[in-house]
C-alpha cells in the first residue's frame, strides 16, 4: 500500500511554473513492487502537463522508468523494513529518490554479460547524470539525476506521454 506524502503547495494546479514539483510515497514492510512505484511515477509524469509545464519528454520519461525499477527493486532485495521515492522535477531535469533501511552502500559491479542479475546500479549510472547516496541514521538514500535534454522531436514526444501507458 502506497501512503503518499503530503502534497507541496507548488503542485497545486496554476501554482508557479518555475517552482519544482515533488511527488513522494513511503511503502511499509512488503509492500512495494516496482510495477507499483513504475505506476506512481507514470501518474506524476502525467500529472505534469496539468500544472502548466510541458510534458515531459519521452526519452527522459523511459530512462526515468527504468531507474525508478532499478532502485526499487534494490531495496526490496537488500533492505528489510520500509522503503520510499521522491521525485522532484525541474526546469533542468527529474531527480529520483529511493531510500531504505539498509547502511550498506551500492555497489557498481562491472558489465558482465555471463552472470545473471547484478547490472542495476551500472544501468542507473548508465542513464543518469549523476547519481548520489548519502548515508542516513537508519539506512541510506540514492537519488539519480536525469537531465532534461532538448527533444529535436517534441510533438512525437509529446504524443507519447499524453497517450498514456500501454496496455
């Protein structure tokens, strides 16, 4: 079950353009899949257009998926308790936040095509501009930077994202 943050008065529709606009759950203990949290950031990408901004483009929307996953599905794997994301957009890009209860801190393996699994880390890295991890009291917090990048395509971007997720 997804217990959504409280919302920050820049989100409300007609707020100011400019101002980031954030979006957050928290999952408890065995709660949260990634197709849960790949649907939470789908909501919110398009939400987006609603508040003024244009959408966000596709490719950025893809990489943002794919992330969101990513992360995720690492703390399920490595860390007991709950789990949560924030996305905050920007007028630059879309930062994704996943924090845990785990300390222990990610590793980037090498690209290795004969072993199964273990590529997440190396994925997000591949797809962000900058990832971080700061250490909390209770566990840690990784947050993947996606740049936005001029689409020389907008109006085909732009039609993905309305169109909404596939079914």
């Amino acid at each position: 079950m997804v217990i959504p943050l409280m919302k920050q008065a820049a989100d409300e529709p007609g707020a100011d353009e400019q101002a980031p606009l954030r979006y957050g759950a928290v999952w408890a203990e065995g709660a949260v899949c990634a197709v849960e949290a790949r649907r939470a950031l789908q909501a919110f990408l398009a939400y987006v257009p609603r508040t003024g901004r244009p959408p966000v483009p596709a490719p950025l929307a893809i990489d943002a998926e794919l992330v969101v996953s990513e992360l995720v599905t690492n703390a399920l794997r490595h860390a007991p308790g709950p789990c949560g994301m924030v996305l905050l957009l920007s007028g630059d890009g879309l930062a994704v936040t996943v924090w845990d209860t785990s300390t222990e801190q990610p590793v980037v393996r090498q690209r290795d095509g004969q072993r199964f699994g273990g590529h997440g880390m190396h994925v997000v890295h591949a797809v962000s501009t900058e990832v971080t991890v700061s250490s909390l009291g209770d566990g840690k917090q990784i947050t993947a930077y996606l740049r936005r990048v001029p689409d020389e395509d907008a109006d085909d971007a732009d039609v993905m994202m309305d169109a909404g997720p596939a079914a």
